[in-house]
C-alpha cells in the first residue's frame, strides 16, 4: 500500500518524466531514495546520450552509486513513473535496490507481469519489495500524450 511519502517521490519522479518530454525522449523518471532522502534522480536520455542503457532508472541508479560511493544501493528505494524492463530490472536487483514503486504498467517490455514477470522466472537471491500502481494514472496520460504528439 503506497503512502503520502510514496506519492511525493513518485511526483518528484513525475517531473522528471516531464523534463525528458521536453527533451523529446520518452517521458519516464525515476529517482533514488536512502533513509528518506531523495539522492538521485534520473530521465530517460538514450537519445541524447547516444547510449540505449540510459533509461531512467540507469540514470538514477549510476548516480545513487556515486552518491553512496558504492555499487551496492542497500537500504533504498527506486521510484520510476513506468514499470521497469527486463535490463533495468536486473540492474536494480544487482544494485540490491530493497524496495520498487512505479507507477503506470508497460504490457510491452514491462517485466513485473506486464509482459513477463522475471521474478517468476528467475530465481533471484536478493529479496525487492515491490509497490505498482503509485500515480499510474498520471504516468500513464503523460507516456499517451506524448505518443499521441508524435503520430
């Protein structure tokens, strides 16, 4: 069940969302938070970075990295406006993220059950707590609008 703080990070995550809009990527954010601070925030850039790992979720998790000056992210939690694909999954589980919250659901590559659940399929040794759902209706008009701008 999501909380005041969950929708607050989550609005947060949103506006990053909206940056990448503008920047003509599509528009998902995410950010990073330890002991309830946000310390890292991300936009999807693979088009300006010319780099197809730069969702959201790399973004904010290359940067928490740097942040934390470690590669393991213990005792966080990954806010991302879209249900994460299958490369950014495993990087939030190699990260040893603790807790997922998205919010709207991807039937295309989404891999927390909108396509595939991985975590049924894979036997993972690191335990996430994931949250789906959180703002996922603004999540979603903001991926539909910018589609719709661009047909």
């Amino acid at each position: 069940m999501s909380t005041q703080i969950d929708q607050q990070f989550m609005q947060r995550a949103l506006e990053l969302a909206q940056h990448a809009s503008m920047q003509n990527e599509v528009p998902v954010g995410a950010v990073l938070v330890h002991e309830d601070k946000m310390i890292a925030g991300g936009w999807n850039q693979p088009i300006a970075r010319h780099d197809p790992s730069a969702h959201a979720e790399m973004v904010a998790l290359r940067a928490g990295g740097l942040y934390l000056e470690n590669y393991r992210l213990l005792n966080t939690t990954l806010y991302v406006t879209l249900e994460p694909c299958a490369m950014c999954l495993g990087a939030i589980i190699h990260a040893r993220v603790a807790r997922l919250v998205y919010g709207a659901n991807d039937p295309k590559t989404g891999m927390l059950g909108g396509a595939l659940n991985l975590l049924d399929v894979l036997p993972w040794s690191h335990p996430l707590t994931i949250e789906g759902g959180v703002l996922a209706s603004q999540s979603t008009t903001l991926l539909q609008d910018f589609f719709k701008s661009r047909r």
